[in-house]
C-alpha cells in the first residue's frame, strides 16, 4: 500500500499534512479506512475546541466497530470537513482528499512518521 510521501503519519493511523500558514489538515490512513470498513458514523472536534497530540478528539464508527480519533497535534480546530459530516463514506472512498476530517492551527506535534516508515509500521513483511 503506498502513502503519499508529503504527508506525516501517527502510530494510531491519523496523517497530517504540512502546517499552511499555521494549519495543518487531519484525516485517517486508507489502512485504516480499510481495517475499519464502511463507515457509518463520525464524530468530530468541533470548529474552537483544542485538541491534544496524542489525545482522542473524536470517533469513527463503522459496520465493524468503534473507533476512536486521535489528534496528531496540539492545536486549536479552525474546520471540519462537513461533506464527511453528510456523506461519511468519503473517509473509505478517499481517505487522503475527499475524506479529510479537520484542520487545525499547530501549536506542537507529537512523534510524527515519515510515508516510508509508516508503511514499515503497516507492513512490517514489505
């Protein structure tokens, strides 16, 4: 499975891209997309509250399971994707575009990885 190579990665399956004027975006892998299957339910941070890098923020919830979301930074939530909001299938169709679930303004960052070693965390036989 490849991950797009501009995008860091959390151990718990979050990615994150380079902080724009400040504000990063924050959405799941397709693996776990994948691990999760159809999803059914989000529950996202609010536009104002503070996430915690490390900390749960939210919850996905698929035919499968419950999930919880985890912040990969430290910040304060300036949007959530609201076509996920409509349409929750957007995070299993195209996790890394479409299906991105908040931004938020980067005050820190917890232990980030890399594409290359995500996919070792992933696929540890590759």
């Amino acid at each position: 499975m490849s991950n797009p190579t501009h995008l860091q990665y959390t151990k718990e399956h979050e990615w994150l891209t380079a902080a724009e004027d400040g504000v990063s975006t924050v959405g799941i892998t397709k693996h776990a997309a994948d691990a999760l299957g159809d999803i059914v339910y989000v529950q996202l941070p609010e536009v104002g509250d503070t996430v915690t890098a490390g900390e749960t923020c939210g919850e996905l919830e698929s035919t499968k399971s419950v999930s919880d979301l985890y912040s990969p930074v430290t910040g304060e939530v300036v949007e959530v994707n609201e076509a996920v909001a409509d349409d929750n299938s957007l995070v299993n169709s195209d996790p890394f575009e479409a299906g991105w679930l908040f931004k938020v303004r980067v005050e820190s960052t917890d232990e980030l990885l890399s594409a290359a070693e995500y996919d070792a965390l992933t696929n540890p036989s590759a």
